[in-house]
C-alpha cells in the first residue's frame, strides 16, 4: 500500500470537496449587488444608462460573447419570434452550458497562459494540455481548483496534462514567476527581475523570494547520459555503466543501422549522400524525441534560487541564496507542505485578495470591454479605482459564487450595464468610465472567424482536437525506456510521418486531412464548401481547434489573435493595411461569396429579392433591414443576383458586423 | 505539380500578408493617436539633430556573418581559414577576398570592425540587432522604421512608411499597429498578389456599397476605434492605386539593371529597397539569411559572402548613379560574428564578442574603417560598439531625438536607440 503523504493527502481534500453549483438566487444577489455599485458610480457623476437591448442587439450579443460566435439567421428568428416571457435568461443559460462556450472561454484562458501547440524551444505538442482545459471549462471546474492544479502539477505532460502550465516556461522560471502575477494576480513585477521597480513598492529581492517558492521545481531532466566510458588497465574486466533512465544510443551504431536497412552501398557518393540524408532526419527526430522526453515538471530538492552576479543594493548580497516569501497576502509556514504546495495555496486564497479581484476584474473586462480596474495585467492601488465599490462587488462575487465560471459570468451578462447599449462617444483608457452601459469594442480575432464560420457551415464543430494521445503514444518513451537501436528507428518513422491534423478529426473520427469521400452525400452544400475551404488551405474548424497560435498570415493573426509569446493579453482589436485586405480579397470572404456557404444556402431559400436581400442582413448583421436600407437595396437588386454576392461582401466589411454595439 | 505550385503561391500570399504581430501592449500607449496617425507626427516636437539622411536600408545577415570571411579578414593562419584580405580601392582599407565587387565600392564603406554584445543565440541577437533592446518578458520594442514614424511621420500617404522584404513581420513594438513595418513576401512580386481577383468595377462597386450601408452605424458610433478602421479602408483602397502597385514592381527597372544585380531573392530585394526608398519610403529591411550553414564548412560562408557581394556592390553603385545614395544611409549587419578559430567540425560557431557592421551613404564618410580586432580577430582592441550604439547612430543620422523619453507599458520609459552613443567617427 501506498502511504499517503500529507501533501497529496491535502491536495486530496481540497479537490474532493465537491462545491455544489450556485443557486439561481445566489446569482440573482450577485447581479442585484453589481447593479447597485454601477448605479452609485453613475449617480454619483450624473450619468444614466444608456439605452437597453431590444432583442435582435441581445441575442447577436450573447451569443458573440458567450458562444463565441454571431447568431445563425435562424437563431435570431427563433429568438425573435418566441413569446416566451424568460426567453432572455433561457438563453443565456443555454449558451452558458453550449460547447461554444468552451471554446470562447478556451480562446481566452489559451491567451492568458500564452499557450503554444508545441513546448517553446522544443517539438513536444502540447494537445494534451489544451485538451485538459477544455474539459475543465466543460466540467465547469472552480477556477481556483484548476490554477491550484496547474501550478502544483507533477510528471509528464501525458501523464498528467496539467503540467502544461509549467512546462509553457520552461527553463525562465524568473519569466515564468512574472507572467504568473500578472494572469493570476494581475500584478506585473516584471521590471524588477532587474532593478527595484520605480513604480511600484517591490523591490528586486522580494521578487526573488517569491520565485523562490519555485526554486526546487524544475521542468527539464537530462536523459542524454552517455553511458560512462569503461576503465582501461587495472586488470578487471571493462564494465559500461548505464544510467537506467538514459535514452542515449550510439549514432554511430544507429548510421550502420540504417545503411543495412536501407541496403546503402556507401562505397560510392551517391550511397554516402543518401546515407547522410537517411541519417540526419533520423538524427533530427531522435533529438526531438528525447528532448520532448525529457520534458518534466519535477522537484529537485537541492536546488536553490540565489540572487544575480549584478544585485546592487544593500539589502543582499550578489549571489546569495533566498528563501521564499510571498509579496502579499498570508501564506503559511507549515513545513511539512512543499514550497511549491504552499506557493500555490497562497495563490488562490480567499485571503490573498488580489486573486479574486484579478477574476473578477478581467470578466467583467471581457462583457464591458474594460476592467473596473485598467490596465489588467497591472491593476493599480485602490485609490486609483474609478469606481472601488464596483471592484469589490466584482471580487464578492467571485468568492461568494466560488469561482464558478458559469456563474460569475451569469452574474455580469445579467447586470444592468452588460445589457445596455454599448457607449457611443469614445472611452479613452487614462478617463474615469462608469459603466452606462458596455465599451464599443470589436470582436476578437476569434469572435470574427468563428463568426465567419457559422456562416460557411452549418455545424461550426464539424472538426475538433483531441487530447493529442496518438502522438504522445509514439514519442512516450517513459515506459520502456532505451530500446534497441532498430526498435528506435521505427520509433523515429512514426515519428517522423506523424501530422498533427491527422488529430483534427470529424464526428466520425477521420481527420481533416483525409480525403473527402465522393460516395457519402455527394454533392451536398457542406461537403462542396469543405472542398473549396480545402482548395484554399483553408480548415473549417473553430479557432480553439486549430494550431495554437494560428501560424503568421493566417486570418486569425491577421486580426490580432496574440503570438502567444511574450506578453499576457497580447491579443489586439487595432485595425491594420493586412486586416481590410484579408477581408477584402482573402480566402475567408471568397469562399463566404461561393454559392454553397451556408448563407447562399440559406437565400436559394426565398423568393423575392427583397426576402433574399432580408436573409443577408438577419445572417450577417441579425438585424433587418431599416427602411432607408431597403430603399437602397430595391436600387441594388435590380441588377440581379450579383447584387446579393455584392451585398455580402459589403456587410463584412462594415464596421457594424465587427463591433459589438 | 501543380498543387505544389499553387501551394508555393499560397505561402508567398500569406507571408505577404503575415499580419501585424499585435504585441501592441494591454495598454495603447497614445490611444489618442490611434486612427490619427498624422497628428502623432504633428504633436512631436523635434529635438533631433539636422538630418544626414532621409531613408535607410538596413541590410541584415541572418544566422551570424563571419567577419573573419568579410570585412575583417586575418593572415594568422589559425584563424583565416579559406579567406585571405584583398585590396580595395581604398588604401589601408582590405576586405576579404570573398568580396571582389564590394573591394570597388570601398570609397563609400565606413566598416566597423568593433562591434559586441553578449547574446549568443540567433533570436535573442535578431532582436537586439534590429530593436537595440534585450529580449525580456513584457515588451515588444519597436524597429528603427516604427520609430521612425513615431518621431518623423509617413513620408508618403499612398506608401507605407517601412518595408520588410522577406523577413516576416515584427510588428509595431509598443506603437499603434499601424506602425508595424509592411510586410514583403517576395520581391518579385511586389503587391501584385494582393490586388482584388475581380475587375474594378465590381470591386469599386462594394466599396461604394459597403460605405453606404456602413455609414448609419459610424454616425451613430463616431468613437476613434470605428473612425480608424475606416481609416484603414481608405488606405487600404489607396494601396491598390496603380502608382503604388507600380512602386512596388521591379520589372519596371531596366533588364541591363536587373541582371547587374542578379536574379538572387537578396539581389531582387535590394533593388527593390532602393526603388521604394526613391518612391518615399523611409525604410526598408533586406534580409540574406543561411549564414548559420557555417557551423559545418566554411564552404558555406564563403559562397554566403559570394551572394552578397555583387548584389550589395550594385546597390551602392545603383544609389549613387542615382543621386540617393547622399540621403540614403545603407546599414548592413547581422546578429554576432562566428568564431575566428575553425571548430572541429570544420566550421565556425556562434561569437558575439566580435564582430563588423557596415554604413554607407547619408552622411557617412567612407573609405574608413573604425575599431579593430587583434590578429586572431578573437579580442577588440580599444573602444567597442554594440546595438544600441549602431541604432543611436541611425537615429541620428535621420534627425530623431534619441534624448526624447517615449512612455511605454506600465509607464516604462524608453529612448530611440536605447541610450547608445553615436558613433561619431563614421560621420567624419
């Protein structure tokens, strides 16, 4: 039997209390106590709100902000048409539990986390992770539990996906500590890595004592021993040393392999050359492997974290070691907990308040377009607040609904300021804001091309990731530990024929790369608009689903989807040259012009121009047409269908499609 | 094959149009500017020093140029390799003998032979080649052509005020995203790619459509986010003009000229660089990369140095025949030099402790060369020049005020050029 130690033990109470689901009154107060702190802000400067949502503006604005993606025409006219009295918290029940909430709020935690499809610096794909998290969100884990499991996680990404969230960082652990705060706490300390930072109160050492609590954690360890080498003389016989763990092999050995295999004469050039190509991507494939390996979130207990060559105050001395202390807040000193433990119970705390503010605060950024507090990353000292009751009510409700994601956003979609109209002067960052209603913000890169989707293709989740298991399968070399030489050459071509979009796969578990067959449904609408996204390189599939970030020139970056590099929040809603021309000429909007998206699909439906013209501007838009703007189309129409492919391509390219008003 | 080929075309597209990495911060630094772009230049007040130069082309070695196989050959037979020095045109000046064509041009070349930073691997020194700035966590730092814009303007409405040819894009920094270089896929093609696949009309006709259903909601929403991305609309319909698609196209050069440059991506992007500069852009980058093949041979730098030098030299006969080479300051550079020694693989590896960066033209006196390195080209003798110290210098050169503190995120201040000092010598 395995004896429990008081660190799993803890960690195994903590996650096994089950936290019932808040109640719909407990959600009701939450809402009734922001209202009323939004309302003494207003009163206090005289200012109302703005104008409430009918319901085509509510159901096209639930929808971008909760499932991520514009209404179908047909969702708008359900919506529109039901004398259903609760038709409006039905709905946002219902997008709340839909799998494009998921995805949206994925899209979100993957900017925050700065998530990358592979381990920076190294081939590990890190599906898994990714795979992990939308199951948390999808679960609707609190989210204190999931960053506690994150940032206390052990092993190897397969084994245990959670440890993604360390193994992002791997080898900056001061980077890491400084990317931590500002998601989790909103805090930026990142200038003192160097110096005391001059606008704020930390200093250079206490940064160090708080990464101090990750001292002993380390992400990488070195499987590439050589075995050592056997001692000559002496008189005993030669004896080779192995380190079990080792997945060194001898490439010498592994080159005469791969000739025989291959049955290379290398006696002339043409052999030799083939040879060297056969060995190097052999070569490049076992570096990858082990090193993907050798990734592993782990504890070395005589690690030590000491302070810089270059520390210059007075307070330590340059390269003297220090012990972990955390910057604010209460932690505790048990000592029977790990540093890492303890590190990760002050975190998410009830005690350490700027974690639940930092909640708190980027929600109701994410449905109003701006923090209570700005900027996010770096939330300044209450004095600065423009309206700290609104802070604080936001924070109460993160604890008092216990970080139920489905909850606090329940709580804010449902507030009086959430369902106004957005604002229609401009809302400059360094001006006090009071919330009449949300900020005029553009959708996010991701809101815009899942937007797009729902109008190519009826079911926007045609494809989705998995958990990565066939690659981690064949790189997992944990198990068996070193084989044989020929056993990793085989190991290697897998490896090396492996396609990541072979685990981008339909509801019938083929991949996106597969050939479109020509017997099933041959000819349908959906099938010819997969064809011809295909023809243009392009795939269909929700942004959470695809290469994490989309690689450079993609539609998504296009639009400001973040890097995912070296800043939180990187995502950007700025206009750009490449942006209008993308949705001018691109792929997206040709293919949107083809006549078996679903919006054609939807208009070969009606009769009459008009009625067509009508379905263009309720699936586009979710709106219908104002009188002016059917006096201009009845001009329009009269030069046939062109005018609809026209139409389209105009409403994309107004602004009102991309903002939420 | 034909998969392939259309395949090739679709990644040019895209790298064309590799979007503007937004690493603008959570926090615009001048919201108000944005949508405004000319009025940040108006509010500037300029406390630069006169300009030398009008425009720059920053011609940049990717993966590490030797300086031994370059501008700072050696005779110490450890370190010289296949290279030995060769007269120039200029007394007392030798480059290596990889680069004959470049020899005749060293009247106009100030080469400087002192330069090091401590950043020995290709990112962390791409980055501090092209931002004089550390890599760290939290900023992006914006490239000499953003700042640029920041500080002087857009020289021209209906052209971008920076180019990058075949280097991906990096983005605005801290700056509003339209400060980010445009980006250049191949130089062949120019903008051509980009143009709408339907007639003129039709396009016309949208564009018309589009403004007029779009014009109840800006009314309605006049904030400075809509107003910008209409902005963006006009220019973006200004950058379909012909004239600006013809500025954009080599072969309206002269044959005799463009084979005198070669038919190399390098070769093409210069020329490309020194027509655009002449239709007012201010900067453009050119990028020769693979001199990281020189871990394994020296082979590889050698036929490296062989791509770069006719080209290279055509272009500073191409700028001066022209009359814009007294406006135009040429900069080449590269991330750190490699090590004089040969490795045991017969290569050299990564050696930024010293290495040569090159000026031309804009005020640089040439036939010079400034710092040196010891016979085993390993340690610099006297004073030593890093990043900072090359920007600052091209800061100055184009009239910036490299004492003019820029806020970024977190109230962070920065300066062009990062307080280098201005290499004083290459102007006199």
């Amino acid at each position: 039997m395995r004896i429990i130690t008081p660190t799993i033990f803890a960690c195994a109470i903590l996650n096994a209390v089950v936290i019932s689901a808040p109640s719909d009154e407990l959600i009701n107060e939450a809402t009734a106590r922001i209202n009323a702190a939004v309302n003494a802000g207003l009163a206090k400067t005289k200012i109302t709100y703005n104008v409430g949502l009918n319901d085509h503006l509510f159901v096209r604005r639930v929808y971008t902000d909760l499932a991520g993606r514009i209404p179908t025409h047909d969702e708008v006219q359900k919506f529109v048409k039901s004398m259903n009295a609760g038709k409006r918290d039905a709905l946002i029940d219902r997008l709340l539990a839909s799998d494009g909430f998921v995805s949206h709020n994925y899209n979100w935690i993957a900017d925050l986390l700065r998530i990358q499809s592979q381990v920076p610096g190294t081939k590990l794909r890190t599906d898994a992770f990714s795979f992990w998290l939308k199951q948390q969100l999808k679960s609707n884990r609190p989210f204190d539990r999931m960053v506690h499991e994150m940032v206390t996680a052990k092993g190897r990404i397969w084994d245990n996906p959670a440890t993604g969230y360390h193994l992002r960082d791997n080898g900056m652990k001061l980077d890491h500590v400084s990317y931590m705060t500002k998601a989790f706490l909103g805090t930026d300390i990142s200038c003192a890595q160097c110096h005391d930072a001059p606008f704020h109160d930390w200093t250079q050492f206490e940064y160090y004592e708080l990464t101090s609590f990750l001292a002993k954690m380390d992400t990488r360890e070195n499987l590439q021993k050589r075995p050592a080498k056997p001692r000559k003389g002496k008189g005993k016989a030669a004896v080779t040393k192995k380190d079990p763990k080792s997945l060194y092999i001898n490439r010498n050995q592994a080159r005469e392999h791969l000739a025989k295999k291959h049955k290379i004469d290398t006696s002339n050039e043409k052999g030799q050359q083939q040879l060297r190509r056969l060995a190097n991507r052999f070569n490049r494939a076992y570096r990858e492997i082990v090193a993907a390996n050798e990734l592993v979130v782990h504890s070395n207990p005589k690690a030590v974290l000491k302070l810089p060559d270059t520390y210059e105050y007075d307070d330590a001395k340059p390269g003297q070691v220090v012990k972990p202390r955390a910057i604010f807040g209460s932690e505790s000193k048990s000592r029977t907990t790990s540093e890492r433990m303890r590190f990760a119970n002050w975190l998410v705390s009830r005690n350490n308040p700027r974690f639940s503010i930092n909640l708190g605060n980027r929600l109701w950024q994410r449905y109003l377009g701006r923090g209570a507090a700005e900027p996010l990353h770096d939330m300044p000292e209450p004095e600065y607040w423009d309206n700290p009751e609104l802070v604080r009510t936001l924070q109460g409700t993160v604890l008092a609904l216990n970080y139920d994601l489905r909850a606090i956003t329940k709580a804010i979609v449902s507030s009086k300021a959430y369902l106004a109209l957005a604002s229609t002067s401009t809302v400059k960052l360094n001006e006090p804001y009071f919330f009449p209603g949300p900020v005029l913000r553009r959708m996010k890169a991701e809101q815009i091309w899942d937007s797009l989707l729902t109008l190519m293709v009826e079911d926007p989740f045609a494809y989705r990731r998995t958990s990565g298991k066939t690659y981690n399968d064949i790189i997992n070399m944990m198990d068996t530990g070193a084989v044989p030489i020929p056993e990793f050459v085989k190991i290697a071509e897998r490896y090396n024929a492996y396609k990541p979009d072979s685990e981008l796969i339909d509801r019938n578990g083929r991949p996106v790369s597969a050939k479109l067959s020509n017997k099933s449904k041959k000819g349908s609408d959906e099938m010819m608009m997969l064809r011809d996204a295909r023809k243009n390189r392009m795939v269909l599939a929700r942004a959470s689903e695809l290469p994490q970030p989309a690689p450079q020139g993609h539609f998504l970056r296009d639009f400001g989807q973040s890097s995912r590099n070296f800043l939180v929040d990187a995502a950007t809603l700025e206009g750009s040259v490449p942006q209008v021309m993308e949705l001018m000429n691109g792929a997206a909007t040709q293919i949107l012009a083809n006549r078996n998206s679903l919006i054609f699909q939807k208009i070969k439906a009606e009769k009459t121009p008009l009625k067509r013209a009508e379905i263009v501007f309720l699936s586009i838009l979710s709106r219908k047409m104002t009188p002016t703007e059917q006096a201009m189309m009845v001009h329009e129409i009269k030069r046939g269908d062109a005018a609809l492919t026209d139409l389209i391509w105009a409403l994309l390219n107004t602004p009102e499609f991309m903002f939420i008003k | 094959m034909k998969q392939f080929a259309h395949h090739l075309h679709q990644l040019e597209r895209r790298e064309f149009l590799a979007g503007i990495a937004k690493l603008s911060l959570g926090v615009s630094i001048l919201p108000e500017f944005v949508g405004d772009a000319d009025a940040a230049a108006a509010k500037t007040t300029l406390k630069g020093t006169p300009a030398s130069a009008k425009n720059i082309i920053f011609v940049y070695m990717a993966g590490g140029m030797p300086h031994v196989d370059t501008f700072d050959p050696k005779t110490d037979a450890e370190v010289k390799g296949q290279s030995a020095p060769l007269k120039t045109k200029t007394s007392g000046v030798q480059i290596s003998n990889f680069l004959p064509e470049l020899a005749k041009q060293t009247d106009k070349l100030a080469i400087i032979r002192s330069m090091s930073t401590k950043t020995g691997d290709h990112a962390g020194g791409n980055y501090l080649m092209h931002t004089a700035f550390k890599r760290r966590s939290g900023t992006s730092h914006p490239q000499i052509g953003s700042w640029a814009q920041h500080f002087l303007g857009r020289p021209s409405q209906s052209m971008p005020a920076s180019v990058i040819v075949g280097g991906g894009n990096p983005g605005p920094g801290f700056f509003p995203p339209d400060h980010s270089p445009f980006p250049i896929g191949d130089p062949n093609k120019g903008i051509r790619d980009l143009l709408p696949k339907i007639d003129a009309r039709t396009f016309n006709n949208r564009i018309t459509l589009a403004k007029k259903f779009g014009r109840a909601f800006e009314e309605r929403f006049p904030t400075g986010n809509v107003k910008a991305y209409s902005q963006f609309y006009d220019e973006t319909v200004k950058f379909f003009d012909s004239s600006t698609v013809n500025a954009f196209d080599i072969n309206k050069e002269p044959r005799a000229l463009r084979e005198r440059y070669g038919d190399s991506k390098f070769a093409r992007g210069l020329l490309l660089a020194r027509r655009l500069v002449e239709h007012d852009v201010r900067y453009v980058e050119v990028q020769l990369g693979g001199w990281d093949q020189m871990h394994n041979s020296l082979e590889a730098g050698q036929r490296k140095s062989t791509e770069l030098d006719a080209p290279f030299a055509t272009l500073l006969a191409d700028l001066d025949a022209k009359g814009l080479l007294k406006e135009t300051m040429v900069v080449l550079t590269t991330e750190f030099g490699r090590t004089p020694k040969i490795s045991s693989r017969g290569g050299r590896n990564h050696f930024p402790k010293a290495f040569s960066a090159v000026l031309a033209g804009g005020g640089v006196n040439g036939g010079q060369f400034i710092g040196e390195t010891d016979a085993k080209a390993t340690n610099i003798k006297g004073e030593k020049f890093g990043p900072a110290d090359l920007h600052t210098t091209i800061a100055h050169a184009l009239g910036m005020p490299t004492e003019e503190r820029i806020h970024g995120s977190g109230g962070r201040p920065f300066f062009v050029g990062n307080r280098g000092k201005v290499i004083k010598q290459a102007f006199s």
